[in-house]
C-alpha cells in the first residue's frame, strides 16, 4: 500500500489494505449467503460510494438475486449534511421483495434509515442493511444493521469506492484522515 496521500487540502493515512478489504467481503458474503439460502433477494447498491463493495460481494453471493441501484447524496466535503437527497430512483417494483440495501459505511444512520423507510413504506417485504464499514460512535439511528463488515473509530476515510469531494474513489484500499488535519 502506498504511503500518505493527498486529497484536496487533505492528507490521509493508510488505513485498510486490499487484502483485508478482500478478507471483510469474503465475510460478509458467507454471511448473505446463508441468510438468503433458497430467496431470492434484491440487492439495492446505494450509488456513488458502495460501487465497488457491491462489484465485489455480489460477485461472492451464490443465491438467485437481483440488483438495482439507487443514488443518493446527503455529504458535503468530510460532514453529513443530516438531509438524504434522493437523485436517481430505483426503478424496480420492491413491493413484496426481499431487499439488502448495499452501503460503503454507516455514519450517523441517516441515509440508510430514510432508505430503509422508503422501501418498507413501498411494500417491501423485508429491508437488510449490509454496509462494509460502521462508525458505531457517529450512529444515531433506532434500527439494526445487519450486516457489518467493519466497525470503525469516527475519522473520514477515502477510497474503495468513498469519496473526498468528489475524489479518491479509485483507490483500491482504503485511507483515514491524518490526525490534526
Ligand atoms: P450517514 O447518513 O451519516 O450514515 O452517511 C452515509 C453517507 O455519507 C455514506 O453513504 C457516505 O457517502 C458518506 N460518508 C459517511 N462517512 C464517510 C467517510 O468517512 N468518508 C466518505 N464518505 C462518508
């Protein structure tokens, strides 16, 4: 992995490498694929961040499954915004589906739970949440979260897919914001 990097006016230090990444997925995967045994769940990869989670794991995910993808946008630079926009809609019918929303990481829980809300209030027959990171110090929300990759300490991380300001998605690991930046 390489060293420092920086993003913007940002530094970052690495964080989680490719083969733990790889170790986490392989997880998580083993995990959907028993609890999904004999269903037929629809995935709904939340876009932009979880595209690269999402290529991985579902590539691991054994069972008869769908996949849709819905975009969303509540972050501005490196804090939450606490509002979920909604910019691209499913466009897929979720009533009486199995959904597993797909997440990059679970902040403050706002995103995933308006999501979660929307899909049952749709019909949905159940709503998982797998998301590969969790920053259980920033969580404020009053549900479950399913399926966890990694617990994390509340610092901005970038790459495998999350993003600062637009950048930093391609990196292939992931970096946490240097200490006193
Ligand atoms: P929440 O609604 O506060 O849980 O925020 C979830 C969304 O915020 C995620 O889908 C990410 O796009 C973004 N986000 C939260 N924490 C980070 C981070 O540390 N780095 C990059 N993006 C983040």
């Amino acid at each position: 992995m390489a060293d420092t990097i920086k993003l913007h006016d940002l530094e970052f230090m690495p964080y989680l490498s490719e083969t733990e990444i790889g170790k986490i997925v392989d997880e998580v995967s083993i995990k959907i694929n028993e609890k999904y045994a004999g269903k037929s769940p629809l995935f709904v990869v939340i876009l932009n961040g979880a595209f690269m989670f999402a290529s991985d794991l579902i590539k691991k995910v054994n069972v008869e499954c769908e996949i849709s993808f819905l975009r969303v946008s509540s972050y501005r630079g490196t804090a939450s915004t606490g509002e979920v926009k909604e910019m691209m809609p499913i466009g897929t019918n979720v009533s009486g589906r199995d959904i597993i929303l797909l997440e990059d990481i679970v902040d403050t829980g706002n995103t995933m739970g308006e999501i979660k809300q929307q899909m049952k209030d749709a019909g949905a027959n159940s709503v998982s949440i797998c998301t590969l990171l969790f920053k259980p110090d920033a969580f404020k929300g009053n549900y479950l979260v399913d399926f966890i990759g990694v617990e994390i300490p509340d610092r901005f991380v970038v790459g495998y897919g999350l993003d600062y300001d637009g950048l930093g998605r391609n990196l292939p690991s992931i970096y946490q914001i240097r200490p006193n930046t």
